[in-house]
C-alpha cells in the first residue's frame, strides 16, 4: 500500500525503486504469467495503485536497532 506521510522531520530511508511507467507494465506483465486468479488481482491491484504515484519513489524505512540491557537495567 502507498501511504503520505507528512512529517515534520527529515528521515533518512532507503530507496528501493522510482515508480515509473516501465515499473508499473512490468508488474502488471507479471500478472499474464500466474495461474492462481487471486494472485493474478492482487498483482494487478497492486499495478493500478503503483500507477497513481508514477514519478514517487518505494522507500523503506531504516528498522530501529532494538536497545540493548547493559547490567545496569537487570
């Protein structure tokens, strides 16, 4: 799912892929390849979302390292 996110702070996260034109018709040529018609829709669901934010980027945020117990915590 695509999400905006309007945030008042800088992040830093990493880009995976621009949504292009060529993105979105190979995903969509994807779909002519599965059997599965549920699969077959969720693929090209996913085509027609990623068609709207055409020029966006797919970003990941970067996962926050979990805080480690020093022996002070226990």
């Amino acid at each position: 799912m695509i999400q905006n996110h309007v945030d008042n702070e800088n992040k830093i996260v990493t880009v995976h892929q621009k949504i292009t034109h060529d993105f979105v018709l190979d995903i969509y040529e994807q779909s002519l390849h599965v059997d599965d018609p549920v699969q077959r829709e969720a693929i090209i669901e996913t085509a027609r979302l990623l068609s709207a934010s055409i020029g966006d980027y797919l970003t990941e945020d970067p996962v926050e390292p979990k805080s480690k117990k020093t022996k002070s915590d226990s």
